[in-house]
C-alpha cells in the first residue's frame, strides 16, 4: 500500500510540470514589452501629403531603428487615414519602419 502512495505522487508530479508551463501570460506585461520594443519617435516636419497615393514627405531627424541619417524622403503611411489633418509645415514625432521593403510610417501625431 506505501508502495501505491508513493507511485501517485510521483504521477501526480509528473503531469503537473506540464500544467504549470502552460500558464498564460499576463496580458499586461505583453503589451508593455511590446511598447518597449517600439521604436522611438523621430522629430519631422511635414513638406508634402499625397493623401490619394497614401505618401507624407518628410523632413526628419536621424531615424535610428533605421539606421538612417537626416534628411528629407517620401514615406508610406500604414493607414492613409493617418494622414487626416496634416498639413505642410506641421512639426510631427512619428515612427517609422520598413514593412515588406517599404518605409512606412507606423505612427504619427502633431506637436503643438
């Protein structure tokens, strides 16, 4: 009978190790190492909109998750809806990566 006790223990230690590895993730902390792999915003300022071409051309900053040094270049918006209410002249921070081989702005908000 101690016999018995002894193998159900160790049955029971057996599948718990792969009950407690499929623990979910906690949903916060997901989306903060998320954010912190975000890359940072770039200061710009709005030369052009081509809102029917869905492009923004930009005078940016250095852009580091690029690797790319100041300059002025034409980017793509990820949602042409994103280019509502911009305008040239308007100082931006905005983000920007490369998806499929294109410099697609990710992220774009005017500061005042």
């Amino acid at each position: 009978m101690h016999a018995n006790v002894i193998i159900q223990l160790f049955a029971a230690t057996l599948f718990a190790g792969p009950v407690l590895a499929q623990t979910p993730t906690d949903h916060a902390s997901h989306h903060a190492d998320s954010a912190a792999n975000a890359p940072p915003a770039t200061d710009g300022e709005v030369r052009k909109v081509d809102k029917s071409a869905g492009k923004l051309t930009i005078r940016h900053g250095e852009i580091r998750n690029l690797e790319m040094p100041a300059m002025t270049m034409v980017f793509t918006a990820k949602d042409p809806a994103m280019l509502d209410g911009l305008k040239e002249g308007d100082k931006i921070k905005f983000t920007a990566n490369k998806v499929n081989g294109v410099y697609t702005i990710t992220a774009v908000e005017v500061v005042k």
